[in-house]
C-alpha cells in the first residue's frame, strides 16, 4: 500500500514515527514539536488509542495534549472494526490538524483499523496536509510494511521477524521501535534482507523522526534513530537459509543520528545539525 496521491496545491503532512516511551511530563521535546506543528494552542488533536488494551489510553493522552496547551483534543474509542467506520469518527478527523496513534499492539492496531474508513481518511488527509505522529505501536504500522514481531539480539536470522501490511503512510523505509532498549537490531537487519529496497529504521525510546514533505527528516529527542542502507547490498543469504540460521549481509551502510541530525530519504544522504548563529 503506497500512500495517498495528493493536489500539487497542496502540501503533505508530516508523518512523525515515535521509538516510544517519549517524555510525559518535564519538556516533553517530541509532543511539544507535533503540537507546535500542529498549529499550537490553536491545534485540534485527534488521538487514535486502538493498539492499547487500557481503556484510559486516550483520556490520558487528552490530559498530556491539554497541559502542552492544546484546548482541543479528542480521542476515538476504536476497539472493534465496526468502531472504524463509524461517521462520526470520519468527521471528528475531517477537523484534525494532527492525528496521534497511540501505543500498545500493533498487530491489534492493523486487524482493527486495516481496510476501514478510518485507515483510508488518515491516508488521506496525510496527503492533503495532517500532520500524523504514532508512537511504538503506532510508529511500527506507518510504513506500507510492518513489523510485527520478532526475535531479539544483535544477529539478524532467517525468520528472526514476522512481517505484516501496514498502514501505508511512507513506502520507502520499515521502522522498528523501542529500538535500543529492546535489543533489536537482528530482527530490523532480517527485516531489510527480504527486500533491500527499503531503508530500516530502529527508533530508539523518547526520540522521533520529523517526516517531512519533502521526504527528508529531522530527529528530535534524547535517543538516536538507527538508518540500516542496503542500497549497494552485494551479497545476502536469506534466500538459502535455514530457520533459525545466521544471516550474510554484505556491504551494508549504517547510520546512527541523534538529535538535530537530518537524512534525505530519497538520496539517503545524511547530515549533521545545523549550526547555530
């Protein structure tokens, strides 16, 4: 699933994949920045609580939005696929100027809001200039592809991740999260070797990247996003390997960019901060 075509006239949103566990009190440096793209104190937030299994996901988050000084946030209550294609919901959207997914599982994330009205109107309204942030859960399922699961470690294996549709908002890269905290190189590296096209990106904990429409970003945060290139792979056994086996690959390049670091995912260039004045 590729994203939204949209109106030359307009300008895409931002799509704002989170490594989890972001800051919820204190400075709040990742809320904060979607909120002041946003629109600010005048944003209307629409969170999306669908992955997390506690009831009070959402309310919590309305709290959090309202104390970086967002009067207006809501939350959708989607816990079954019915919920997704609600009207009422599709018009709560039609107002938002961001839309945040929140964490939990993404798997229950995907099954409930896949092929629904509320999947196609996020698309949609990302192509028509929504900024859309998701953390954990809600980051893994923003690209065309998802993942779902896996094994944990350095090594990257043959069925050391489990692959699943996601929701389409970037078809160029795969996310995974929670990214050094949760030892999860292996599976992103196993992730990449099904198809070298993408870029895998490990998100860690309380850092975000700012997609811009201009397919290049900015992270934010007190971790650091991890950028696996297999643009010039030369060589990969996924092909002929066994489960469970150790996998070969050849002339990866890797990225490790921390706060203020920017990449242009088109020419998978990679640059420094700005200096500052």
């Amino acid at each position: 699933m590729s994203p939204s075509p949209h109106n030359h006239d307009q300008t895409r949103g931002y799509v704002i994949p989170i490594g989890g566990a972001e800051e919820r009190t204190g400075s709040m440096r990742v809320l904060r920045r979607f909120v002041k793209l946003c629109g600010g104190r005048k944003s209307r937030i629409v969170i999306i609580p669908t992955a997390s299994s506690l009831e009070d996901t959402g309310d919590r988050y309305i709290e959090i939005f309202n104390k970086i000084g967002v009067a207006d946030a809501v939350s959708l209550p989607i816990a079954e696929r019915a919920d997704a294609d609600r009207a009422e919901y599709i018009e709560q959207l039609d107002s938002a100027s961001g839309i945040f997914i929140t964490g939990g599982n993404q798997l229950r994330l995907s099954t409930i809001l896949g092929g629904t009205q509320v999947a196609v109107k996020i698309r949609r309204l990302n192509a028509a200039g929504v900024h859309v942030a998701g953390t954990s859960a809600g980051a893994a399922i923003m690209p065309e592809h998802m993942i779902a699961g896996g094994s944990m470690g350095l090594s990257a294996r043959a069925d050391g991740v489990n692959l699943a549709p996601g929701l389409g908002l970037t078809n160029a890269v795969i996310i995974d999260q929670h990214f050094s905290q949760r030892d999860r190189l292996g599976r992103l590296l196993a992730a990449v070797s099904y198809n070298p096209f993408l870029l895998g990106v490990g998100i860690d904990e309380d850092t975000a990247m700012f997609i811009g429409p201009d397919h290049s970003f900015e992270v934010e945060g007190s971790g650091t996003v991890t950028i696996i290139d297999p643009e010039h792979l030369s060589y990969s056994s996924m092909d002929r390997a066994r489960k469970n086996e150790s996998l070969s690959l050849l002339d990866l390049k890797l990225h490790i960019l921390s706060k203020g670091c920017r990449f242009d995912i088109h020419e998978r260039k990679p640059y420094p901060p700005k200096k500052s004045r």
